[in-house]
C-alpha cells in the first residue's frame, strides 16, 4: 500500500477531567505520534501522527482509543492539498475523518430519529 508521505494525520481527543497529564504520559510511548499539543475548546489534546499508510493510521488511532482516559477521538487525515507555490494538483477529497462513538450504532439511529421526528 502506499504511503501518505506529504500529508500527516491529526487526532483530536477529549480526556477524563485531571487526567490530561497521564494520558500525555502513555502518549508519548507511541511511536507513530510525533506532536501531542495541550488546547483550549472542545478538545484537551490534538496528535500528529506521522505520514504512514491507511492501515498503520488505523491501528496507531485504534491503540490511542484504547487509552483508558481517552473519552473521544476526531480523526483527520489530508490526502492532497495546496502547496503555496504550486496548483491544485487533483479534484480529490482533501480528508476524511473517523468518529469515536459512545454508543452502538443503533442507539445513535434511534437517537437521531427522535430528534428528527421533534424537528417535524
């Protein structure tokens, strides 16, 4: 498969109150993460993790979510862009993300019919 060598991945994570610092801690044992920035807003944490392929991006994404503290995780990995000096090279889509869940499938089907139907 070949590899995103231009563009890096961002995860951006919610954490348990008080426990930034010891997730930053676990953090910093993958090697795959290259920055890990404290932030104001709706989220505690944002990771860069570096240039890689869609499967290590998915396994390097999937061990952070298994960090206990880690209440959510927002991925966003580019897969073109532009560069200050040259055009747009393609029409492609610029990115993707990935959403943590807190609940099944279902449940959020449920929850957004209601909302939905309330709407109405």
């Amino acid at each position: 498969m070949q590899s995103n060598i231009e563009f890096p991945t961002y995860v951006f994570a919610t954490v348990h109150p008080g426990r930034a610092t010891k997730v930053v801690e676990e953090l910093k044992r993958n090697s795959q993460i290259d920055l890990i920035a404290p932030v104001t807003g709706r989220y505690d944490l944002v990771l860069r993790l570096k240039p890689n392929t869609p499967h290590n991006v998915y396994q390097t994404v999937k061990e952070i979510r298994e960090i206990s503290d880690i209440r959510t995780t927002d991925t966003h990995t580019g897969f073109d862009g532009i560069m200050p000096t040259k055009k747009l090279e393609s029409q492609m889509a610029l990115g993707v993300s990935l959403l943590n869940c807190e609940h099944t499938t279902s449940e959020q089907v449920r929850h957004s019919s209601t909302l939905a139907s309330k709407n109405l």
